[in-house]
C-alpha cells in the first residue's frame, strides 16, 4: 500500500480551543505531509470556513449549553452517512468515544476498517459533574465504556491516563502514544519579550507565573488563586496570567476581587495567535499547572519549549515524566504546599531557569515526532 486514507473523528475542532481540538488539527497537518490521505471528521459551527491542507468535513450539531461550551454532534444524518461511507477510509481514528464513535461505528461496514481510539480525557469526572442522577450517569459510563471496547486499538496519552480506563471498566490493551506541541525550541525573539515586559509593566525581579486553558473550576483554579493569596500574605510580589476562555471567568474574576488580587492577576482572554502566545511562555517564571483533570497537559510541553518550568500536582497525569527541582516542580494539592514550593523556587531564579532548560530537554516532543510514531503505527495496523 503505497498511500492510505485516514479519518480523524473529533467532537471539537477550531474554533475550539481545548487540548484534543488541537492534537486533532496537529495529527491533520503532519499526517497530511506523508503518504496520508487525511479528513476531519467534526461538528459543525456557525460561521466557521475551513481552510486548511486537508479535508475538513462538518456534520449537523447542537449547542448543549453555554457552560459546556461545545457543540454535540448528531452522528444519524443521512446525508453525513452516506457522504463519509463513500469516502472508504482505511483506517479510523476516534478522540471522543461518544458522537464521533457512534459515527464510526455506523459508517464503518462492508468491509469493516481497522478504528483506533485514543482515550484523553477523564470522561469520567465530566460524567459525574455533569449528570447528577446516578443511574442515568451508569448509562452514560456504560453508553462511553463501550464506545471504547468498539475499537481495534487503544491508545491513552500517558499511563496514569491508562490505569484510569481500568478505572472505569476497560480491561483491554492500551498503547502510549504522547502527544507533542507545534512550538519550535527556544524563547520567543526578546524584542517580543521586551514588549510584552512593558505593555504589562513587568518588573525584572518580580516572578511572573501563568496558566494557559479553560477557564473552568475543574482545571483547579481555585487552588491556584488561594495559593496566590497565600503568596501576597507572604509579602511576595509577582504577577500572574491566566490565558483562556470559559464559562466560569466571571466567577473567576469575581473571586480574585474578593481575594484582594486585582493587582496581580491578569485575564488576557484566549489568545489564538500561537506566535504571540509563545512570548507569555518565554516571559514568565513559572507555569502553575495544577489540574488533576487533564491526562496530559500539553501546554506543559509548550512551557517546556520556551525553557519554562511548570509547577504540577503530584502523581497527577500533568506530571508524568517531570522530576521534582530537576526538570519540573512537583507539590501536594494544597493551596499551602503550591505557595512553598513557588517561594522556595523563586528564591533562587537562576536554579529555576536551570529547571526550565532541562525541562525543555526532557519533556519536549514536537508533533512531527509524535504524529511520525502515530503513522508507524498506522502502517503495522494496516499490514496485520
């Protein structure tokens, strides 16, 4: 087989800005540079145009509300069916085992192709915050569960992200497939940098700490702002970014008020430019990533692409591979572990840029390397 066809199944996808939606639009790109035949498979949004070096193909959705904040794709239309059954992939890879799996699972008969899913979220945790009725969440947790047993193959993220599909009854094999970030190595051009110090007013020898993401309590970012408190009753000085959009920014900045940390917190709202983006990873300190949700942040290895250290939960998924004053930070989930082990880093900045660099030397992985290992693999599905 000289070249393949290869469909990608999301349930989000640019515009939406999450970790999956972009592993997505990364697989897409890289994939489309090799022997692949590559098309997205996602919901459609209102007013987005599609302009990329690949098949892009959008079915009908509906909004699920506004504190969710995506779309729900409708996997039974007619026209989406037949429109993607005479595609004939060659293989199927599913990132959301809910409306893109029961879309794979129609289209895919006659011969049947190989599907891979890749399991990246704790489905889990969303389930129970967001279906309260017990038995209708077990439906649900079942409805998932076998969306993932459906599939030829599954791949998890890290192996924390594995242990937790045995958590919710998959017993099956899983393969580890990291994903990788499309930041080049290296700090933003300092000219940038510079620019940024002084439409902000940051001071040389105040740190600066940021977080790029959702802006949802479930990232732990409540944490992070009493762990913020604890650092102002401390008498340290810095200032803190918080890059992203969500349901819960409101409330958000409605507690940092009520904290008393107008001075050094500062919401930018999302940021889609990924040049400019890059220069608040080249600027701050400190990456404070402190979400227990996510199975692999990948805004961690966007820090660690720009020499920046990140401050991780513990055991979390987030931290998987990082070690402690060695190529990352590591703390209990605590408000108060979170503040001592920011002020003993920041004690000694010129150690924490040590931390920084050999981050940048063990936890990077371009795209190109991940997706290169996720074609490997493609071919060794397709030759068995």
């Amino acid at each position: 087989m000289s070249s393949f066809s290869v469909g990608l199944f999301n349930d989000s996808f640019p515009p939406v800005i999450d970790g999956v939606a972009q592993t997505v639009k990364n697989y897409a790109e890289n994939l489309s540079k090799t022997d692949c035949r590559v098309t997205v498979v996602t919901p459609k949004y209102r007013g987005v145009q599609d302009h990329y070096p690949f098949d892009v193909v959008r079915y009908p959705s509906l909004s699920i509300g506004a504190r969710i904040g995506y779309r729900m794709g409708i996997p039974f239309d007619p026209d989406t069916i037949h429109h993607l059954r005479s595609r004939r992939f060659d293989l199927m890879h599913v990132h959301a085992p809910f409306a893109s799996s029961v879309l794979v699972n129609t289209i895919n008969h006659r011969p049947k192709v190989p599907v891979v899913l890749t399991y990246h979220t704790r489905f889990d945790l969303d389930l129970k915050k967001r279906i309260p009725n017990p038995a209708m969440r077990k439906v649900a947790m079942k409805f998932m569960l076998e969306n993932v047993k459906s599939a030829d193959e599954v791949w998890v993220v890290t192996k924390s992200c594995g242990r937790f599909l045995h958590d919710i009854g998959y017993y099956g094999p899983w393969r580890v497939m990291e994903n990788g970030t499309d930041f080049a190595r290296g700090k933003a051009d300092a000219a940038d940098i510079t620019a940024l110090r002084e439409k902000y007013d940051l001071r040389e020898d105040v740190p600066v700490f940021l977080f790029v993401g959702r802006m949802m309590w479930y990232k732990n970012i409540r944490l992070m702002l009493d762990t913020y408190a604890l650092l102002k009753q401390n008498g340290m000085p810095f200032r803190a970014f918080f890059i992203g959009e969500g349901y819960d920014l409101p409330a958000m900045k409605q507690y940092v008020h009520e904290l008393g940390l107008d001075e050094e917190v500062i919401f930018t709202g999302p940021i889609r430019d990924r040049d400019y983006l890059r220069v608040f990873y080249s600027t701050a300190d400190l990456f404070f990533f402190p979400s227990t949700y996510d199975t692999c942040g990948i805004v961690v290895k966007e820090a660690a692409a720009c020499d920046c250290p990140s401050l991780l939960v513990r055991d979390s998924c987030a931290a998987e591979g990082a070690i402690h004053k060695a190529s990352g930070y590591l703390a209990d989930e605590t408000p108060a572990a979170c503040a001592d082990v920011i002020m003993d880093a920041c004690a000694d900045r010129a150690a924490m840029k040590l931390v920084g660099e050999r981050a940048s030397r063990d936890l990077y992985l371009t795209w190109e390397d991940a997706v290169a290992r996720a074609h490997d693999r493609y071919r060794e599905i397709l030759k068995r």
